[in-house]
C-alpha cells in the first residue's frame, strides 16, 4: 500500500516534464491522478503512457472559468 492510497492528486501541466514525472509518483504512491494540460494530442499521449489511475483534463489553468470545469470533474 502507497502512501497515497485512496487519495486524488491534481497535477497542472501533467503532460510533460515536471509535471508529468510528478503526477507518476504520485500513482506509484496509490493515488488517483487528475492532469491538466492546453494541447490535446499531448495530454492524451500522457494519459495513455500511464495505463492505470489517471484522467486527463483538457484545460488552461490560468482561465478562472475552466479551472470552474477542472473542478467539476473532479468532484464527480
């Protein structure tokens, strides 16, 4: 059992670099991981690279009214 078993993790900019290396340890702890990247063809490429406990969220943070849709996604 991870240390992050049963929990949700949100990673920003999940589909590349640090963000991406970031939101694996995180479901190599146990955790569900949320990702958000703006290019779909790039957020999809990552969310397949994991396999297991990940969804992607197509989105740009910095747009409060998409972070509204992030949210909602999440809670469902």
């Amino acid at each position: 059992m991870g240390k992050l078993e049963g929990k949700i993790a949100l990673t920003t900019g999940g589909n590349s670099g640090i963000g991406l290396a970031t939101a694996k340890r995180f479901v190599s702890e146990g955790a569900y991981v949320f990702i958000t990247g703006r290019r779909e063809p790039e957020l999809a490429a990552a969310v397949r690279e994991f396999g297991r406990n990940v969804a992607g969220v197509q989105g740009d943070v910095t747009e409060l009214g998409e972070l509204d849709v992030l949210n909602a996604r999440i809670e469902q």
